[in-house]
C-alpha cells in the first residue's frame, strides 16, 4: 500500500453514530421534533430522553490507538470477562483463544479490529 493510502486510513474521521444506529436514531429524531409542534409536553420530553439514551449508545467517538506495534489493545471499551481456549467451530479438534468482553449499555458499542 502507498504511502497516500495509508495515511487515508489511519486519520479516517468516525461518524458521531454508528451507521448500524441510525435506523433507530432517525425516526427517534424526527418523533422528537413532530412532537414540538403536536404532541403534549411531557410526551415530548419521554420520547427526547429515549432519543438521547440511542444516541449515546450509538455513539462512534473517535480513537487514538495508545502504544507502540507491541502494545495489546482491545477491539471494544467494556470489562474483560474471560481469556480462554476453545475448540474450534470447524470441528478440527484445533484450539482458538477466545476473549470476552462485557458491555454494559454506558459503554461504546462498536467493536474495532483490535
């Protein structure tokens, strides 16, 4: 890869919120925003709360990767629940390292290439 390329991605912009959220986010957005204009007050402000709640679990905010090459750093934010062997899916016998990670709903939940 060029020089040029490989810039392009180490400096690539993230969205605000995840492109997976918006199908949720939008209508949340615009329920919101017809409810100013129809709908009671309180209404409007349980409906807000729900739209603010989506888009902080969507939210994409943007990482620098801490370390150097030999540094480990995890593909998710969250708690690290387990570091284990398993065997593997194909039925192969072989052994593959499994690492799992819980999210609570205040965490991000994108996962990176880690």
């Amino acid at each position: 890869m060029d020089e040029s390329k490989r810039d392009l991605f180490a400096e690539r912009p993230t969205a605000i919120v995840a492109a997976e959220g918006w199908p949720f986010v939008a209508p949340l957005v615009a329920a919101t925003a017809l409810g100013f204009a129809f709908a009671p007050f309180w209404l409007v402000s349980v409906v807000g709360a729900l739209t603010l709640f989506v888009v902080a679990f969507f939210r994409n905010p943007q990482r620098t990767i801490p370390g150097d090459e030999a540094t480990v750093v995890s593909p998710a934010d969250g708690r690290v629940l387990c570091v284990d062997e398993i065997e593997a899916p194909d039925g192969s016998g072989a052994k593959n390292l499994r690492i799992g990670i819980f999210l609570s709903v205040f965490d991000v939940h994108v996962n990176r290439a880690p």
